[in-house]
C-alpha cells in the first residue's frame, strides 16, 4: 500500500507520519511506501517502509498531475495555508486551499484505469461561524467567516461530489483546534491556546490576547492523527452521502486551561501567563465555536481526549519527557 | 443604474427582464441599461431603457472579464447548466456552475477604483440533501446529493466570502423549483411536476413518473422574479455574514397539484396526466427537500404564493389569458 501525505512538513503530517512509521498498515494492509509532500523539504521519517520526500507547490500548474501520477492508495491531504495567511492574502488562500483541492480532484479522475484512492481531508471547524447554538450539532450549517473556513467548506462540497460519483472515495473531518502545538507560534490566530501551555511549561512567558472566559473546543496532536488513521481505515460506506463530519474533542476555557497548567507546572508557571489583550485576536475568536455534540464522528469509532488534562499530559509525555 | 443579466434568455431571467421592463427602478433608482447575457442569443425585451443582447459561454477564458468590464451596478446571476445535465457531464457541469461563479468574482475584483457591484444569485433548494427533518429550518446544513446542488452551494461560500471581504455585495437566494413554468419540458428531474399542470391546461397529455403522494416544495415565476427584484434592492446588511437564505414557497404533494387542477380545468384535463412509473426519476425525487420553514427570508421582506391554487392562476393569467 501506497501512502501519500500533502502537507506532510507541517506538525499534524509529520505526527501522522511517525504514527504510520510505528504501526506500518492502515485497514490491516501493510503500508509499502510513504511519499512526504509540501510546499518546503518535509523531514523524513524512519520506517519500515520506503520514504521520498518530495518539495512543491500544491497550486502550481502540473503539481496535481505529478502528485496523482504517484498512483497512491491513500491520500492524506493536510496541505493548506493557515488561517490567518489566508484571510490577509486572498488570492494565496484561494489558490492553494480552493484550487488546490480541485485541481488535485481533476488530477486524480484524469488518471483513469479505475484508479480510485482513498482521501482524507483534513477540514475544520472554521466551516461553522457565529452565531451558534451553545452545543453545535452534526447537522448544523456551515457558514464560514473566514476564507479560510469558505476553502475548507468547498473542498468538502468537492470531495463529497466527487466521492458520490464514485470517482475517489473521499473523507473530510473537521479537526478541533490542535493543542498543545509542539514547536513555535505560527500565524494561525489560535496559536496563543497551544502558547499559554506551551511556553510556560519550557520555562517561557506567554502572551494571552484573549479573556480567561473564552471557551474552544481542542484535541491532541496524538488525537488528529488517530482520527486520521481511523479516517484512513474505516469503512466509508457508513457515512452514507454525508462525507463531512466534526471530529470529537474537548470543550474547555482559557481559565480552565491555566487551571490545568498550574496543577502540572504550579503558580510560577502561570505567572509567566501575560495578560496582553489584543482587539483583532478578540474579534476573530469570538467568532469561533465553543463546543459540540459530535455523536456521528463518535459512534463511527473516532476518539479523542476526555478532558483537557490529557491533553497537556500528552504534550509533557511525547515532547518534554521524550 | 446599469444591470446585468447572466442567464437573460432563460425563463426566470426572461420574467425578470419583462418585469424590469414594467417597473425600470431598483431601490428607487431608474434603470438606464439592461443587458441580457445567454449562452443562446436571449430575446430583447420593450422596456424604457436601453438593452443590449450578448451572447456567450461564462467558463470560456475572457468571457467573465468581459462582462465584469460592463461595469454593472446590479448584477443578476442566474446562469447554470440545469440539474441533469450537470449530473450527466460532470465536467461541463463543474466549467460552468462553479468555475463560471469564481471566474466571474475574480473578474469583477479585478476592475478595482472602488467598484463593487450588487450580485443577486440564483441558488437552488438542490444544497440539501436527504435524510431532511420534515420542515427544513433556516440552520439546517447543505449536504448536496447532486453535483448541480454542489455547485450551486460552492457559489454561495464564494459569494459570500467575497462579500465579507467587501468586494462586492452579494446574496444567494435558494429558489424553490418554479411552477408552473411555460414553455415545454427540459433536462431537469422536476420538470414534470410543471408538465403535470401545463400540458393538461394546453389539452395536451402529460407523463407523471412519481406517485401522488410525493411532496414537493413550489413558487410561481413571478415570485422568482420578486424574489429577485427584492434581493437586488433591499440592504444586505440585515443579512450580516449570512448571505444564503431559502426562499419561501408552497409545500404540497403531487395529489394535491392534481386537485387544483381539476378546479381549474375539470375532470378531462386530470386524465390528461399519464402515469408512467420512472425509477431514476423517483431516485433523484425521493433525496429532494418537501418543506421549509423560512423565517428569515419572511422577516425580510420576500413573499411567496399562499397555496398551489395561487401559482396556478398565474400561469394562467400570465401564459393563457394574455
């Protein structure tokens, strides 16, 4: 089995990556080959398997033909320009996170010979926008308020049309906000909610741009990439026509995490918490959902932590402790 | 007022045009030019204003920078390959449905010195899909189960998202499937439930392929064309970021059109319509939407028919008695 990973240098793709590289199969097929895609030289990973790497842009003429040409089994795709990039640059977002998914589609059908890989998209929950309901359930409608969120929304559409027509056979699954990110702040206007945990914990200050009662709904990075996994191997038939689901997560608040960081790292880790609070973060934020009933995603077997304990548990057991 | 009509061959856009012609004001401002845009030469209308008939296909390179180049201050989408041919060419359904929108809101970003036009589009009931609750409500998610609903629900988020971003200001108006239409039957799977009530009225047999019990979900063209007129005039930013809305209608069953029209045209023209069972027919028909609650497009201001008897006498008052 085939294994192509889009996106594969950014965190979630080199966590999945490992993942694959410990437990070599997905749906009890040993995996033969993993391919790395992204738009700078992914890191490799150690494996049982064959690894290449491979540099390129997603948006690029003749990059989805290139990347359909692989012939993989199963197609991982995480590519995408984050939030905050996307909403300032139009056309980038637009061109990678729309385009890019559709070319890949037309890509993929223009290959022919039967030729029909498994896709997982990694989507978001940035596909739901304010005003919600305080418990966002499975059917409720998706009306992004970002660019980024409308990217997301249409390769959904496009990745269920195309799955429908029997030309791929297609999952999106809308990831919680992943926390605690391993490494630095990137754009993404949700970085502080990994950061406040994160730095503290190395001995860091962080900045919180945000009131301690702004609740968010997360998973680990160990979750998104089970959830990936289990996307990867499950039945899809299950999902009937509705191809797009939110994954399962834990819904907390900016105090209740700091209440987490004091329990692991004590008051003098909390200290380092500044208080600088930032309009444009606010206005963002407040428009992001709170919480959800995922009962889909759950009785289809995805899993994620139970509380937000966990979660920083995880981050000190693979990052600090490994 | 300059205004744009893509589609203005079209039934819905031609009403629309001979009720512009009737009334040449938007928001109060008198309408100097109309164009009408089709991919088959759309017939002229008598109107106060000067009208100018073009001719072209919107997914061919160059069209939409042509069109954006008119500099339309009201510009009315209503172009689109109907439901079945979408579903049959996957491609050319794609070309024009969703490519055709984004071309088009690139072009018109692209004229810049501040222009930013009003686009009124006609959206479809078709972003639903079964399994529905029995009255769809406004919050209720787009889960497409043809390629042309999935088409048209990508044309709302970018619409919608270009708006937000403030380059043009932009509405989604999902139509109810219009009855009763003139004219003859075409390519889309509920044609017949206008032929059901057209072809009897005109002495002439008509094919029913669903069972009586099959409910439905109805308005006149003249509503369209209100519908339409209304979206084109009203301040959008009562619709704040969600600027897709279902538009109201007549819910009934297939029973329920035959009892009208035996009111209308008695028992004679009731037995015009021949039952012919058709399995691909009822496949499509049985994933479609039967009911809606509307609260939001009500509470704005647009009106659809009371009952079915309703749309019926304006077919007749408007195709028969003129």
């Amino acid at each position: 089995m085939r294994v192509l990973i889009l996106g594969g240098g950014g965190m979630v793709g080199q966590k999945l990556a490992h993942r694959l590289a410990q437990t070599p199969e997905l749906s009890g097929q040993p995996i033969s080959e993993l391919f790395l895609h992204d738009i700078v030289p992914p890191k490799d990973v150690d494996g049982s398997f064959a690894t290449t790497c491979l540099t390129g842009d997603l948006s690029k003429s003749g990059e989805a033909e290139r990347l359909a040409g692989l012939k993989a089994d199963v197609i991982f795709h995480l590519a995408a320009i984050v939030s905050g990039e996307a909403e300032k640059d139009l056309e980038k977002g637009w061109q990678t996170n729309g385009r890019g998914t559709w070319q890949l589609l037309e890509a993929l059908t223009g290959i022919g010979d039967g030729y029909k890989p498994r896709m997982v998209f990694s989507s978001s929950i940035a596909v739901f926008g304010a005003p919600f309901p305080e418990v966002i359930p499975d059917d409720f409608f998706s009306t992004p308020m970002t660019s980024y969120g409308a990217q997301k929304a249409i390769s959904e559409l496009l990745i269920t049309d195309y799955s429908r027509k029997g030309l791929i056979d297609g999952i999106s699954i809308r990831l919680p906000t992943i926390c605690v990110r391993p490494g630095k702040p990137n754009l993404a206007a949700s970085s502080f909610f990994s950061g406040i945990i994160r730095e503290p914990l190395n001995g860091q200050e962080a900045i919180l741009p945000v009131p301690d009662t702004v609740r968010h709904w997360f998973a680990s990075p160990r979750s998104a990439a089970g959830f990936l996994v289990h996307a990867a191997s499950m039945d899809l038939s299950l999902l009937e026509e509705r191809r797009a689901l939110s994954m399962p997560g834990v819904s907390c608040t900016v105090a209740e995490q700091t209440e987490v960081l004091r329990e692991f790292a004590g008051e003098d880790a909390v200290r380092l918490i500044r208080r600088e609070p930032n309009e444009d973060i606010m206005a963002i934020v407040k428009n992001w959902p709170r919480n959800f009933d995922t009962k889909r995603a759950t009785s289809l077997g995805f899993k994620a932590e139970s509380d937000f304990r966990e979660i920083v548990k995880i981050y000190i057991d693979e990052e600090l402790n490994k």
